[in-house]
C-alpha cells in the first residue's frame, strides 16, 4: 500500500516513479506481518516476545516455498535468479540494513511464470487465516440447517477460488502496473474468486 501510495503521489506531481525494483521481471517474496503494525514484535530484536516473534519469522515464508511450490517448480522447469530491491527486512536494522530478494522466474511456460509468482505472493499465515474464517462460516452454515456435505465443498471452492483470484490477480496487476496494479489486481481476483464460487455453487 505504501508503495502504491507513492506511485500515485509520483503520477500527480509529474515525477517519474522508481520502483524498488523491475516488477516486470521479478517478484518479491509477500510477508504477512513486514510493514504492517506488527513489524516491530515479529522483529526479536525489538519483541517483547523474542522467542514467539523468531517462531513467527521462521514461519511467514510463502506457498512457493512450500512442497506445492517445490511441485510448481519442477512441473515447468523453473529456474530463478535472484534480484535485489530496496526492500527492507523485518530485521532491517540502520546499523545493519538488509533487504529482502526477489526472484525472476525463468519457463517456457507464461502460466508457470505466473503461477510462480501468484505464490509468492501468497503467504502461509494469510492462506491459513483466510481457512480459518472460512471454516468458521462453514460451522455456521451447518449449525442453521445447511447440508454439511454441500457447505463443505462449497467452503473448498470459495476458499481455493479466493486464494487463486487474489493471487494471479495480484501478480498480473503488479507485473503490468506495479504496485498500484498489484492492489487493484487483488481486489479484482477476489471479486471474481467469489463470482466463480457463487457460479459453481
């Protein structure tokens, strides 16, 4: 949002935005926690918690990172290189700044490039929460009648179509618009996402 927010403010005072890096090319690794409020406590070296925050960086890592990514990869012959940005690290220190790599994914195949980066884009915790919920409405759904079997698949379909929307989504929109396009790219994938749902059911 920040950098959406500066590529607009760039666009209305006629200067030329300078992204933190080729969005064209490359795609950043997503974070459910960096830059939001809760930066600071998954970062150990300024959590009140060290030990959780260490447990919580370890495991906001994406789904290309996963064995589904693993499975992706090796499924359209993917090969990356990596791309530096400007990208600040949760960790990121002025003392001992680091910042976070992007990678440029190479294939014959334009949906395994962008199914790559709709990857990682997605974050584990966020995918987990977004089942959370929906598994919350599913418990809902069948304790007021709802025929378990029926609101089982449906909450399958909407949660995979949502995850799916906002995440090629957010990849086509960033990819030919930047960070702008990678907002706007979300909201259009999870609009459509619960369309599909809504169509299936």
């Amino acid at each position: 949002m920040k950098s959406a927010y500066s590529q607009i403010k760039s666009g209305a005072e006629g200067r030329p935005f300078t992204p933190s890096y080729d969005y064209k090319k490359a795609q950043h690794p997503f974070s459910f926690f960096r830059g939001t409020l809760l930066h600071k406590f998954v970062n150990p070296a300024t959590s009140p918690c060290p030990k959780f925050a260490k447990w919580l960086l370890k495991n906001d890592t994406t789904l290309m990172s996963t064995k589904l990514g693993k499975y992706i990869t090796d499924k359209f012959k993917i090969d990356e290189i990596a791309v530096d940005t400007k990208i600040e690290n949760i960790t990121s220190t002025k003392d001992t700044p680091s910042f976070v790599g992007a990678k440029q994914f190479i294939t014959k195949s334009p949906f395994g490039e962008l199914t790559a980066r709709a990857m990682t884009r997605t974050t584990k915790i966020g995918a987990a929460v977004l089942g959370g919920l929906e598994a919350a409405h599913l418990v809902k759904e069948i304790s007021d009648g709802e025929n378990a079997i029926k609101a089982t698949a449906k909450s399958a379909v909407n949660f995979a179509s949502s995850i799916a929307g906002i995440g090629y989504g957010g990849a086509i929109g960033a990819k030919h618009f930047g960070p702008v396009g990678s907002l706007v790219g979300m909201g259009l994938g999870a609009i459509a996402g619960n369309k599909i749902s809504d169509l299936i059911d």
